[in-house]
C-alpha cells in the first residue's frame, strides 16, 4: 500500500465517441472533481480512427513533503532515543517516556501510510469512473445506473 504513495501510473480509455463529443464529455464529467492525494494529466489522441483519453496518475507534491518530513521527524527521533539511553544523568522515567513515543510513531506509522494511500487508491478510481461512464459505456448499458439490491431492499 505504501508504493500507491510514489507510484506513478498511467491509464488510457477508448472513447465510444468522436474526438469533439469525447472532450466535452470528459469536461463535463471532471468538473467539480478534486483530488487531495494525487496529481493526474490527461492528454488526447487518436489512434486508427479511435480516440484515446490517456491519464497520468502521480502522487501530489504535499505526498512527498509529508514522507521527507516524516524521515527527518523518525531521525530524530532515534537520535534522541539513542542520546536519552546512554546519556548519564537522565532520570529513567524520561529515558523510557522517549523511547515509548518513539517506538509508537515507528509503529503507526504504517497506518498512516495505508490511509493516505487508500484516499489516493480512491481518488484514482473516483476519476476512472467518471472517465467511463462518461466516454467508455454507453448510456443505456443495463446495470450501469441502478441501484444495487441488498438484503434489507427486498
């Protein structure tokens, strides 16, 4: 999950449409869009007489900040730990405060990492969606706009 954070992908969608009608479509089906964990590019082509929408997916700027920051923030951290440790004179209640904290941001860590790379996961499937249903699927394609039955709707 934590490769979601820097990892840049590319998708491209085949659109039903002529070039034209495939642009404001996809205009239309972005707006209003934002995304907080990711950066994408969209560039048109075509191709044998078919459009092609290609989407550049890259982690946002804050994403990379956030992970520099946490680096230095944990070499810091085990610097101190260290110095705490082996430095005479400290009461031991605050040798072992430090090295508490420090191993509990080095265990949650992880976590965080999940979330923010779950939201950017979200974001780029939120925006492949909107891409689909705006040049890939045709309007009438069955399943596509209904609700889903569960148990409870019976």
């Amino acid at each position: 999950m934590a490769k979601l954070l820097v990892e840049r992908r590319e998708e491209a969608f085949a659109s039903r449409y002529p070039r034209e009608e495939s642009m404001r479509r996809a205009a239309a089906a972005l707006e209003g869009f934002t995304a907080k964990g990711m950066v994408y590019e969209t560039a048109w082509r075509d191709e044998a007489g078919a459009t092609f929408l290609d989407v550049r997916f890259a982690p946002s700027r804050g994403t990379r900040v956030f992970l520099d920051i946490s680096s230095l923030v944990f070499l810091v951290l085990l610097g101190v730990t260290g110095f705490a440790l082996v430095a005479p004179g400290e009461p031991m209640g605050g040798r072992v405060l430090i090295a508490i904290v420090t191993v509990t941001a080095i265990l949650m860590f992880p976590f965080v990492a999940v979330a923010l790379g779950s939201r950017r996961e979200a974001e780029e499937s939120q925006l492949r969606r909107r891409l689909k249903r705006a040049i890939v699927d045709e309007e009438g394609e069955p399943g596509k706009n209904e609700k889903k039955k569960g148990r409870d709707d019976d």
